[in-house]
C-alpha cells in the first residue's frame, strides 16, 4: 500500500456520473450505478 494519497476520479468510468465514494481497500464506488473500480498507474512510455 502506497503512503501517498489516491487521487480522486472525476467521474465513473462506467455511466459518467460523478458521484463517486472511497471503497476500501484501494477502490472507489460509484453511488448511481453501485460499481466499483480501481485505477492502476502503469508506467510511463511505450510498454515492452
């Protein structure tokens, strides 16, 4: 688990809404469509 903050969303990936809550344990949950998602940081530049 990262000591940096998550950064929050702007809106739900899957309906667009932007009613989005913290899900633990690294998620977040959609309050319209009740999904829930993580974001995951890849890198940076062309993957190999």
């Amino acid at each position: 688990m990262s000591d940096t903050p998550r950064m929050q969303p702007f809106y739900c990936p899957y309906c667009g809404e932007q009613d989005l809550r913290p899900a633990d344990p690294a998620g977040f949950h959609c309050q319209v469509c009740d999904r829930r998602f993580e974001l995951t940081f890849l890198g940076l530049g062309e993957g190999a």
